[in-house]
C-alpha cells in the first residue's frame, strides 16, 4: 500500500517509531534522517530491562505488584488481566478494551490524578497502553512477548527522566499459562534470539535484529495468507473488488460489537434504536459504549444481550447494566449454575 501511494500518487511516507521493522520497500531504499540515530537512541534510553527467569503464576505476580505503591503491569490478554485485577488490592486499576471507551477514559484520567498526587497506584492493563497513552510509572511489569511490544509498554515507564535509568526498571515475566494469542509463540522466539544475542535489547540493531528473525520465522506466505495481492494483480486492469472484500481482514479475528447501556446517555441512546432509528450519528454517539468480543467470548454471555433486529435482519446487541462491572467491563468469566 505504501509503495503504491508513493509510486503513483506522488507521496512521501515518514516512519517516526522507536521499533521500526525491517519492510522491504524495493526499489524503494528508506534514508535515515537523523545525522547519528544510534546517539538519539542512547539519549532517549529511560529504563532497564529485567528479565525475571522462573515462569509464575497469577497470584505470585499479584504479590509482586503489591509490594509497589505505584506500578504498572501489562498482560497479554483481557482474561488474564482481569484475574490479575482481582487479585490487587481496593487502590488497583484496570484498563483493557472490556471496558467501553467513555469508561476507559474516565480510569484512566483517575489514574493520571494519582500518579499527579503521588498516591498509591497499581494498574495491570492490557497491551492498549502501549500506543497513544501518556502514563509515567516509576516501575513496569510485562508479560513477555514480542520485543517491539516490551520497547513501547517501556515508554509508559520513567516516561519523563525523573529518575535515573537504573532504578527505573521493566520486570520481563513470564506465566504458566497457555495462551490462545494469534502468533505470539513466534514473536516471543524472535525476543528471545534477540536476548541471546544482545546486552542492550532496546539498541537499533537489536531491534533491527528482531524483525529479521521475526519474518525468517513466520515465512514470506504469512504476509498474504489470503493471496490478496493474486486478486489485485495489473496484468489484466480486472481487480477482484467483491473477492478482496469478503477475504481481507487487517485483523483476522472475527468479533462481535456490543453497546453497553448503563448510563442516562446510554438509555437514550437505545431508545432510539428501538424506536427503528439508524443514523450515522447515533452509531458515533454509540461507539462510546461499545465493546468488541471475540466469538468464544460472545456465546458465553450470549443469554444476557438484549437483541434488536432492523429491517435488514442486522442484529444489534444491547447489555444491561447488571452484566457490566464498572471497575473492568464484561465479565469474561462469568459465574454459571447459579438460580
């Protein structure tokens, strides 16, 4: 897409990240444009990375987080940091996308208050604090994976230089858990060739390094496993719009959206909608209080949405306020067999 943009529409892209991957963009050749990149690197350098070698489990990590009044931990899925929530004590926070973005927004600006306060704050979270979130731990925990994800969870760790680098530290951990993550077995291989083969894991060649192994391990196929390209080919100027359209996916699972309706703004909203409005602006006023389950997820609280069917048989899932925690959203767990 990028060398499409760049060859027929005349533009330039610019890549600002600290864990740029290792893309082929032939006949393309991307140009540095910093004078002397690995001296930014080694300036921006905030933290050190610990790795912690025995595997734990959930309450073992609990307690390690406890014993911080300010710490940030990051889980590989919404289950398990709900577990982990459950386990912290009354001053914990917990951040992941079971909860809809009007709640997210709310904990995390009560968080942000704490830490301005200096009040005691642990948060476990799920990887959605990576990108775009403006926190400053003076402790972090990851769960180990990918090393392109432990690079961007450290920059909500000593985030403006208040400390020194070597007591701002990332705890790397790892959980006697099996987990169900879309290639994360092969992203943590590539962590951990990276980790053999160098001291400094945030360097550029480090980085660099791990990209390479990353896409030696998952294969040329792994980039098209649709063959999307195949239906988009120029030979014949016969794009395959309809075929593209159904195959493609930029995140292959499948989820279903559901509204949770627990507020006044909520109720009003969903008045509408069984009234027989569909509108452009109440889909945006709903996307406030939506929430994204993956199938596994969805059937096992299937019985509790309310379901609204419009004219063309587009199901539209409500769920009450009683099916909705308001400290971590949707019970991913729920309790069965009860009357």
């Amino acid at each position: 897409a990028i060398k499409e943009l760049i060859t027929n529409y005349k533009c330039t892209a610019l890549f600002a990240t600290a864990t740029q991957s290792k893309l082929d963009f032939s006949p393309f050749e991307p140009t540095e444009i910093l004078n002397e990149p690995e001296q930014m690197y080694d300036f921006f350098r905030r933290v050190t990375y610990k790795q912690i070698d025995e595997t734990i489990d959930v309450s073992q990590l609990a307690k390690m987080l406890n014993a911080y009044e300010k710490v940030l931990c990051i889980v590989n899925t919404r289950k398990i940091a709900q577990d982990l929530f459950q386990k912290l004590g009354h001053d914990a926070y917990h951040l992941s996308t079971t909860m809809y973005p009007k709640h997210r927004s709310k904990v995390l600006e009560e968080i942000r208050q704490k830490l301005k306060n200096n009040e005691p704050c642990r948060v476990v979270s799920t990887s959605l604090v990576e990108a775009g979130v403006d926190l400053d731990f003076t402790v972090l925990y990851r769960q180990k994976t990918g090393l392109d994800s432990i690079i961007q969870a450290a920059g909500r760790c000593n985030r403006e230089g208040r400390q020194s680098r070597e007591t701002a530290i990332v705890n790397i951990f790892t959980l006697d858990i099996d987990e169900n993550v879309a290639d994360n077995k092969q992203r943590i291989s590539a962590y951990e060739h990276v980790k053999r083969n160098f001291k400094e894991i945030d360097s550029i060649a480090a980085v660099s390094e791990y990209f390479h192994q990353l896409f030696y391990i998952k294969g040329d196929k792994a980039f098209d496993t649709q063959k999307i390209v195949e239906y988009m080919s120029k030979k014949s100027c016969m794009f395959s719009f309809k075929t593209v359209a159904e195959k493609f996916r930029l995140i292959d699972d499948i989820q279903r959206t559901v509204y949770v309706i627990n507020t006044d703004e909520s109720d009003k909203l969903a008045i509408r909608l069984r009234n027989g409005e569909r509108s452009r602006s109440l889909f945006r006023a709903l996307s406030h209080y939506n929430v994204s389950l993956y199938e596994y997820d969805f059937k096992k609280i299937s019985n509790n949405f309310e379901v609204i069917t419009d004219g063309n048989q587009e199901k539209i899932y409500l769920l009450a306020k009683q099916y909705y925690d308001e400290k971590f959203g949707i019970n991913l767990t729920p309790q069965t067999g009860n009357a």
